[in-house]
C-alpha cells in the first residue's frame, strides 16, 4: 500500500504481530496486496491521501469477505451490516421534543435539553425543535457539565426591596391617621414572618377601600411634597401586608350598638326556631328581610333622619326627649302634628309584632322552648328599642356641640376634655424584662377651640409619672387649662366646656367646683356639656393618635419615653400642642350638696349666682339651682395641683382657606338653613360651599353618611375637628327621595292622597312623649338559688383556672336542670351576660378584700367595667360572625 506520507510500521501489540501475518495470508489467497503497515497518527490529524488510501483498502478487504460470507449475496449484506437503525433514536427525540415544546419556563427547557446534548448533534435535534438555537445548544451542554445531566437548578430566593423604611414608616403612618383608619375596639392579626416568628397587632379598620387609600397618600404626599413616591403596587401589596378590615365593624366601643345587632341576630334565630314549629318559609324569608332592613336603616340612615322638630314622631327630638313629669322644665310642646310615619322605623316595629304575634299562636315543643323564646323576645325589643334611642340622644347632644361651633365668637372658645388612655412607656431598646408589666402615664388632653379670623385649636396634656384620675385632680386640671387659654389668646373671656361621661367629669362635685373656677378665673365657663354615654369618639381622641405617631417616630430617632419629662420633651417639637407636667393627685377636696339625678342631666349653664340644667340639649326651659341650694361657697379654694415643668407652645403657621366641596345637601341640625353664611370672612372655614362637581377631591369625610370632600388631607383634618357634617338632601335616601317626589306627583294628578302613612291626630301614635330618653333600669335582688348557682360557676372558674364566660352561664342557666329533672329556673329568674358578670366581679373583689386591707372602691368600678369590655367583645364577634 503506498502512500505520499510516510508511515512508519509501528506496531501496537507485537512486532511483526501473528494477526497481521495471518491478515497478509489470506489477502494472498484472494489476490490482494498485503498490508505492511498501520496508522500511526490520530485519524483527524492524518492527510486527506492517507485516510483515502486506508479507506480504499479496507474497502477492498471487506469487499471479499462479503463474497466468501454470501457468495452472490455480498451488498445485501453490506446494506444490512452498516445502515444505521434510527427507529428508537427517533422515539427518543420525539419526547424530548414534546416535553421541550410544554416546558413553562427555559429553566426547564435547559434542563430538559441536557438530557440529550451529549449523544446528539445540534443539527439531529434542531430537526426535532425547530426553533433551537445555538446558544440554547451550548448552554444545555453547559448545563449538563455544571449542574449535572437533568438535575434542576437550586434557586436562592432574593428579595429586591425598593421601599426604603422611611418611605414605609411614612406611608404606615398616614394609615394610622384618624382620618384613614378607625381602632377596632376588639379582635387581633396575627403575622407569621418568612423566618416564622410570629407577631400580633391590634386590628384596624379602613375607613374607604385599598385602591382609594393609596389614591388618598398619593395626593397627600404631592400636597406635603414627599418624595419619592413607590408605585400603587407596591403600596397595595404593603396593605394586603398588614390585613387591615374595611369598615364592617362598629368604632368604638358602643354598648348600645353592639346589643342591639346582637339583639337583631336573636330575632332571627327565634323566627327561624317558629318556622319550624308552625310558621311556613315564606314567613320566615319576610321576617328576615324586615330584621336585616331594620339593622341596616338603625346602623346608617336613621340618625340622618333625626332632626329637632319633624312630623314624624320616630325622628323629632323635642316629642323623643320630652320629660312629661317636669311640666315645661324638661319638656318642650312641639309647634306641629306628628300625623307622619317612618316606613322603615314602621318596619323594625312590624318585623318584631310579627315574631311575637307567632309566638303566641305556635304550638312549642315544651315549656322550655316556649320560655326561651318568650325570654329572647323580651331582651331583643329592649336591645333594639334602646340602640334606637340612643342614636336620637347621642344625636341631640351633638347639635350642642355643634351650636357652640357655629356661634363662636373672638372671644369665646369650646374645650372638649378627656383621660385619654394611659400611655405606655417606650424604649428605643426595650428587653423583655420591661416590656412586661408596664405602668402607664397618666394623661389628660383637653383641645380649645376658637376662632379669630379663621378656626383654630391648641391642645393642650396634662400629664403625671403616677395619679388617679379623680373628679378633684379633673377639676383642678379644669381650673389651670383656663389659666393657660388666657396666657396664650388674652381676649378669650367665655369658655364652653364638653367631655364625655366619666364619672370624674359628671358628678355633683365637679359641677360644684365651676361656680369656685369662675370666681378665681378672668376666663368664664359659661356651660358644660356632656354627650350621651357611649356616644363615639371625640376630637381628643384623633389629637391622642396624632401625639402617638409623632411619639413613635421620636422613639425610632433612638430616643426613650418612660417618663412625664420624657414625653414632654418628645412632643414639645409638635405646633400647637402645650404639654405641662404635673405632681400627683391632690388630697384634699370639700364636700358638695349632691344635685338630684345627676346621671340623667346632660348640660349645665352657669350665671353668676344660679345654675340651669337640661336633661337634653334645647328641651325644656331647664330647672334652675341657686348657689345656695347646692350649698357652693365660691370663697372656697380647690386644692392646689402644682406644675413641675411646662414646654412653650410652637404656634402653627396660619394656613390658607379650606374650601369644601360637597354635594347638593342640608345640615342635619338646621333643616330650614337657606345656604352658608354670605358674610363669612373669606379666611374662614368654609364648610358649605356647594359643587356639583366633587370629581377632584380625594379626601372624604369618614362620618356615616356625610358627603364632605376636600383636596387637601390637612383640611379633612379641620372639617372632622369641627365637626360640621352635611348630608344629603332632605337627610333621606335616594329611596325615600323617590318616593316623597312620586306622592308629589300623585297628589297633584289625583286626589289620591299622600303616599306616606298618615294618622289622623298625635294621639294615634304608638309612641309616647319622651320615649327617647333614657328608663330607670329595674334593680331587683337576686334569689338565694341564682346566687347559689352563680357562686359555683364562679368556684369552679377558679379551680379549673378557665374563668365562666357569662354569655354562656346566662344561656346554661335557660336550661339548667334541679335533681328532680324539671327546670331550675323560671323565666322571670333568667339573668342576663352583663348582670352575670356585675355579680362575678362582685364576689372576686369581696374575695380580694379579704385579703387586701386596701382595697378601695375604684377597684370595683375598674373590675366591673373590665368585664363589661369583655362581655362586649363577645357580643361583637358573635354580631359580626
């Protein structure tokens, strides 16, 4: 064999080797030429000649053993020796094509390719994946070689975070305005984090949907000129964070409200409890729907309907809260007819006649069911009637409120006080040794009011390292908040006084103590008001949350606040906030003549020798006391409450003018009002500028039922500081609305009358004068069974460390079995949650003052209202679920 590059015969095995001997002799045989040497280079390095010359020669070779093999026969062979059976391989690249073409992501088709890289060439498999390209190729093979041959790629989770924590701090604080968010007064969030630490925070209510929550900060933000500004994404994935409620709760903690939905709820169990014993579905389904109308008209629309006179006796506030016992002092004769009537307060009446008409005409299975009903009847119409008239109050007193604002003038002012809630202290650092067990700072806020050339406020804290929160330290925080409203605006000569229904503001001796106040003081209180017990937040209530954030992010600066001083230097940077520090309560006090049924008289107005009272606001010409008869001596002196430091009040710049725009609407309290005042100053808050176009405005008025919007977040702020709340037209639903213009229309076509019920004089009407004020609650004692069964639950709580819930002792005690099996108690004997749990706080603190020689009554109204929280809590979750 010859060749141009030269071979050297290099031997692999043996030399000459016995198999190549061999090879050369049968070549021999069949006349070929022997071989007399072998490749010696690699066969990708060697000639183009030389691979043809070895070519041509083992072709040679074969070719003759073909024909000795099958004589005839030999391409046949050939063809079946070296054709490349390509059936399975094309199987395999059909899979790997269809599970590559259903891959989600190229992860995965990578993954998937690495299978195959290494026993197919790319043009083999780019004829099964068309769109194969030579980079995917290369990085299938890289992939293989890395990671290995179809093992996954192990992703490390990474978070790119775009908020910063002051973007975060400042978005979650305007959440935490009072404007934005209400407090829930029950339940909690648990948060499990990515490590699995598990944090708990109260809820929060939203006072508007997510999407317009963040529409609400963005314009704030381009009002304050924050920057920068995250993405509406980002700032709804922050709120779906944080879990917040979108106002389904009640604010506030409102005993009235949360027993009446209760109550609704029970009305319908017992509807559906007489369907099923005599009653068919369809009863039941119009019973249901009137109960869930009622629920809905009493927690909304009833207190938009409510005005001082109205020829419906539901809604007129002079007939409601008229006492007829007390002649003309406590009553006020209406100038109209009451010949009108409410469909839908006709509805709550009608849905609860219905459940007792039924009641009274089903066959019970047993006395027991028939006593249980009777006895959820009984407490349900006593709920509902109650929450019912309690709106109506809590919505004349506010007209109080509302008169002072609406007269005020440059020298008089409106003080709204409170105990706000004792104020934990904080710790840039805190371990959790002192994070157990706090003892709060005691603080009153009292917020003045008062108008120059537009509306403004100061507040003004009180605040002491230890105290108790007596009527004698109130009226003594009282008399130095006149000191400081004189030093800070010298014509203020009148003030007006507001607080809520704590015992330490509304008391004979604190009503005693403002004749003395007035004596001492150049600053007058000219009357005190009080609004109805559980009747909602305060404007020292939304200043509380304002000195908290700004507390908050004062303690995130690295600071600490355990003390009164560190408070005071904590909010002495806020305008218009005036923090003084205080020693501890005052001692000493004089005694004052008790004033007749002081709990049911609301407002007091002062003269120089004489004091009149109201029980409702504006009923009645009022009864008058003199000086002598509660036997004040205005020569006394309070008891001195000494200051230990005070911070300088940083007035706030004048602001612009507030402009309102609202829909087309009246005042709740002034129904005949032509419009807002046309000889305002032009810097004065002005509320009542009418637009028919409020598409700008982002900031709406959190208040049921108001329609207020406005531009700015600052002036929502003074609108709810004020508190003048407009309403829609005629103060009634698109409802009533249509159907008061459809009986116009009638009554002018035809002589058909009025669509609205009629009766024919006020002496039809089911509703007595002054049913609107507050009844007597019937005291009666408990029997020695009642107090033996209450005792033992209240042991057994103790024993087992799991203490009795009275919602459920009331329930059991329906129920509850003597040795005999026959009923233990009688319905007259049932008691209700909030008696059981009076009776349990009752005998625990009996039981403490046993063992503690200093015991003091406060601990007993502390015990009792605790409990009082906690029966309410339950009410509400049941309400709610």
């Amino acid at each position: 064999m010859s060749s141009s590059q030269s071979s050297s015969c290099t031997t692999h095995f043996e030399s000459p080797t016995r198999k190549r001997t061999a090879l050369n002799t049968f070549l021999h045989e069949v006349g070929l030429s022997p071989v007399k040497k072998v490749l010696s280079v690699e066969w990708d390095s060697a000639s183009e000649r030389t691979k043809s010359d070895y070519q041509r020669k083992t072709h040679e070779i074969m070719e003759q053993i073909f024909k000795i093999m099958a004589p005839g026969q030999e391409a046949s062979l050939a063809e079946s020796l070296f054709t490349k059976d390509t059936t399975r391989e094309n199987g395999i690249l059909h899979s790997i094509s269809r599970a590559y073409i259903s891959a989600s992501s190229w992860g995965v088709q990578r993954q998937i390719l690495s299978l195959v890289v290494n026993d197919f060439s790319f043009h083999d498999l780019q004829k099964s994946i068309p769109d194969l390209t030579r980079y995917k190729f290369t990085a299938a093979k890289r992939h293989a070689e890395k990671e290995g041959v179809g093992v996954p790629v192990s992703v490390s989770l990474t978070h790119r975070e775009k908020a910063s924590k002051g973007q975060l701090d400042h978005f979650l604080q305007f959440i935490l305005s009072p404007a934005v968010m209400t407090d829930s007064p029950f339940g909690e969030c648990n948060y499990k984090l990515s490590s699995g630490t598990e944090l708990t925070a109260p809820k929060i209510i939203l006072n508007t949907v997510r999407t317009r929550t963040v529409n609400l900060y963005v314009k704030f933000c381009e009002e304050t000129s924050f920057t920068p500004i995250l993405s509406e994404r980002s700032y709804l994935r922050i709120l779906e964070a944080i879990q917040p409620s979108v106002r389904k709760s009640m604010k506030g903690l409102d005993n009235y409200a949360a027993e009446g939905g209760k109550a609704f709820d029970d009305l319908k169990q017992a509807a559906n409890i007489l369907g099923q014993i005599g009653k068919d579905k369809k009863w039941v389904e119009d019973v249901h729907k009137l109960l869930n109308d009622g629920k809905q008209y009493l927690k909304i629309q009833y207190k938009l309907h409510i005005s001082r006179s109205s020829e419906v006796a539901d809604h007129c506030c002079s007939f409601a809260l008229s006492d007829t016992t007390c002649n003309s002092e406590y009553s006020r004769t209406c100038d109209h007819n009451h010949h009108q009537s409410c469909l839908e307060c006709e509805n709550v009446s009608k849905a609860i006649a219905l459940i007792n008409e039924a009641a009274m005409e089903v066959c019970f299975e047993d006395e027991d069911q028939k006593d249980e009903i009777q006895y959820i009847l009984q407490q349900s119409t006593k709920a509902v009637y109650e929450w019912k008239q309690h709106i109506l109050r809590t919505m004349n007193q506010d007209r109080a409120r509302q008169s002072v604002m609406d007269s005020l003038q440059p020298d008089e002012a409106l003080l709204e006080r409170d105990w706000a809630m004792k104020f934990l202290p904080m710790e840039y650092r805190e371990s959790q040794s002192k994070w157990f067990a706090k003892r709060g700072l005691s603080w009153h806020i009292g917020v003045v009011s008062m108008k120059e050339d537009e509306y403004q406020n100061i507040t003004i804290v009180h605040i002491f390292d230890s105290t108790s929160q007596d009527a004698t330290l109130s009226a003594c925080i009282l008399e130095n908040t006149l000191k400081y409203i004189k030093d800070e605006s010298s014509q203020i000569k009148k003030v007006y006084v507001r607080s809520d229904n704590a015992g330490c503001f509304h008391s004979s001796y604190s009503i005693a103590t403002v004749p003395i106040i007035n004596e001492k003081s150049s600053v007058k209180i000219t009357r005190v008001d009080f609004s109805d017990p559980q009747g909602g937040k305060s404007i020292c209530d939304r200043k509380a949350a304002h000195i908290k954030g700004h507390i908050r992010r004062y303690v995130n600066e690295g600071k600490n606040v355990v003390t009164a001083n560190d408070f005071k230097e904590a909010v002495k940077s806020m305008p218009n906030v005036k923090v003084i520090v205080c020693s501890s309560s005052p001692k000493t006090s004089f005694k004052s003549a008790k004033i007749e049924a002081i709990n049911s008289l609301n407002n007091f107005c002062f003269d120089e020798h004489t004091i009149t009272v109201w029980k409702q606001f504006e009923v009645g010409a009022g009864h008058t006391y003199t000086y002598a008869d509660l036997g004040i001596d205005t020569r006394k002196q309070l008891p001195a409450m000494k200051v230990l430091s005070e911070s300088t009040l940083m007035k706030r710049s004048k602001p612009g003018t507030i402009q309102t725009k609202v829909n087309r609407g009246k005042d709740m309290d002034d129904i005949t009002s032509e419009g807002p005042d046309k000889s305002a100053s032009p810097s004065t808050i002005s509320c009542c500028k009418q637009s028919d176009d409020d598409s700008g405005n982002l900031f709406s008025c959190p208040e049921e039922g108001c329609i207020s919007t406005f531009i700015n977040h600052g002036n929502l702020l003074r609108h709810l500081d004020i508190g003048k709340h407009r309403y829609s037209e005629d103060n009634v639903s698109l409802k009533d609305r249509t159907r008061m213009l459809f009986t116009e229309l009638v009554e002018t076509k035809s002589q058909q009358g009025d669509l609205m019920h009629h009766v024919e004089g006020s002496s039809q009407t089911l509703l007595q004068k002054g049913w609107g004020l507050k009844g007597k609650r019937e005291a009666k004692r408990f029997t020695a069974d009642q107090k033996a069964y209450l005792e033992k639950k209240f042991n057994q709580g103790e024993k087992t460390g799991h203490k009795c819930d009275p919602e459920e002792v009331s329930r059991e005690m329906r129920f509850v079995k003597d040795e005999s099996g026959r009923r233990r108690f009688k319905l007259s004997e049932f008691l209700a949650p909030n008696q059981i749990a009076s009776y349990f706080s009752r005998i625990a603190l009996k039981k403490r003052q046993e063992l503690n020689t200093d015991f003091q009554e406060e601990d007993l109204h502390a015990e009792e209202s605790t409990n009082a929280i906690e029966t309410l809590r339950t009410n509400i979750l049941e309400t709610e679920s």
